[in-house]
C-alpha cells in the first residue's frame, strides 16, 4: 500500500515580546516555495515552585502572551499565504531546547534576530538564535529585525570551503536560488599562510578557484536556470562573506558538527556572520 507523501513542515519560532512581522512574513513566501507546511511554536519555560519561588502566575501570564502572538501570527499567515496549511503550538519547556528537538522533523527552522550583544546572547534567557543555530538538526534561518532590500538583480550568497558542511550549504543554495529564480554567488575564501612569508597568491587562487569549479558543476548541470558565479578572495571569511551578501536575499553556510547546548561551539564564521550579516543567514549542519 502507498502512504501519502509527507509535505515538509517549516518552524517558525514565535517570540511574543518581539516584533515578528518579518520572520513570519519570510516563513509564509518559504513555504509557499516549497509547498510546505508552517508550524507556528511558542516556547515557554516551565514554572519554578519551590519554597522560595512560585512563579506560576507568570508561567499563565507568558502561556497567554504566547497564545496571542500565535493567534496573531497565524492570522498573518492566512493573509499573505492562504494556501498555506498552518497551526500553531504553545509547548512548555527551555525554548530554546524546544526549537532543537523540533528541528528533528522539520525541513527548516525560522527564527528572528533581536540584534543581542555577545553577552546578551549567552545571558538572556529569551536568546534563541545561537543555542539553536548549534545543535539543529535542520537548516536555520535567521531575519533580522528590519527590512532588507536591494535595487540590483536579486541573488543568493553561499561560503564554500570544501567540506561535507560546506557542501550541504551549496545544496541547499542552489535548491533556493532555483525556487527563487534568482542568481547564485558562491564564494571561498582563503588566508594567507601564518608562517610563509611570500606565499604564491596566484598558486593559492588558483587551486581554489579549480576546486570551487568542481563543486559547483553537479549544481550549474542540475539547474541550468540558475546564473553562478565565482569568487576567490583572501581576508577574514566573516568579513569577504558579509560584504558579499551585503545586498543578497541570504547568505547560506555550512555549520560543522553538533554544538553544544550552549552555542558556544557554533564556529567562528557562523557566529560572526550572525552579528556582521544584514540579509537573512542560513545556516545548514553537516549531513
């Protein structure tokens, strides 16, 4: 017997203190791309009752903030993406533990960015992005809180390096620049040897450029309808993929390994290029 194909299901992280107009807004036209299904999630922390502290006022007090942000944001969605099949869901428990386990089914994660400092990211309690980013088991999309546009020709930005995390990213690139019928720039970027001190610039630029034609020619045969192009620069991979993406849809990098729960394992340029990026960042882990 033929079971019915599962439609791939979007996450969408709801922050009800925060505005999520353009998380949802990104997450509605995603979906509707990929014919998938969106799932709109309210985490909150469970109530400490102990004989100090009984919280379980404030637990209500969130649980209700959550249902209406929900109620909101779906009423969102039904606006921009009526074809769309979306429900909501208010769970309990450390959000941002919540959004990696539901990462285990879904195709995507969505979160916004509040723009925390260093500090605040890894403090507040309300911090989302790098614990999640971390230990996903999905691609995680990032948006930013203010709009992102541009007047040239719309295109996606993706890092290359080599690596089976790398090449997940350019995957999942490639896939979105054919569901937006936009341009794909994929980038590497090397560094100069610490202790050469005349390295062969052209030899290096080279041997990256050969291997960055290699990588990409399964995906330029897979979507001819895709424009690519390449670009080999020298320089801090956070800065030459931040000034590249300065005026992309996205920029989209491979994130090595698991991280812990804390995120501070979640690598130096993706980190980076959640504090430096102004697109939207996608961030896709290892196979």
């Amino acid at each position: 017997m033929n079971e019915t194909a599962r439609r791939p299901e979007i996450v969408v992280g709801i922050d009800p203190r925060g505005n999520g107009h353009l998380p949802v807004r990104w997450a509605a036209e995603e979906a509707e791309r990929r014919r998938a299904d969106l799932r709109l999630v309210v985490a909150v922390p469970p109530p400490h009752d102990t004989q100090h502290v009984d919280d379980s006022a404030r637990f209500q007090t969130r649980a209700i903030a959550g249902r209406n942000a929900l109620d909101s944001a779906a009423d969102r969605v039904r606006e921009l993406a009526s074809g769309t099949q979306v429900t909501t869901a208010l769970l309990e428990g450390p959000p941002a533990q919540v959004m990696a386990d539901l990462s285990e089914e879904a195709s995507l994660l969505v979160l916004g960015s509040r723009h925390l400092s260093r500090t605040e990211e890894f403090l507040s309690a309300g911090s989302l992005v790098v614990p999640v980013t971390a230990q996903a088991r999905c691609p995680v999309a990032v948006i930013g809180d203010a709009e992102h546009g541009s007047r040239t020709a719309p295109f996606l930005v993706v890092g290359v390096d080599g690596s089976e995390a790398s090449r997940a990213a350019l995957a999942f690139a490639a896939e979105e620049a054919h569901l937006r019928g936009c341009a794909l720039r994929t980038v590497a970027v090397w560094q100069p040897p610490v202790f050469t001190r005349h390295p062969d610039h052209a030899a290096l630029q080279h041997a990256e450029s050969q291997l960055l034609g290699e990588l990409t020619a399964p995906w330029t045969e897979r979507y001819p309808d895709v424009p690519l192009t390449h670009d080999v620069s020298s320089g801090s991979p956070v800065e030459v993929l931040a000034e590249a993406a300065e005026h992309a849809l996205a920029v989209v990098v491979g994130r090595r390994g698991r991280g812990g729960y804390s995120g501070m394992r979640v690598g130096s340029v993706v980190h980076g290029l959640l504090h430096r990026a102004r697109c939207p960042v996608i961030t896709v882990p290892e196979p």
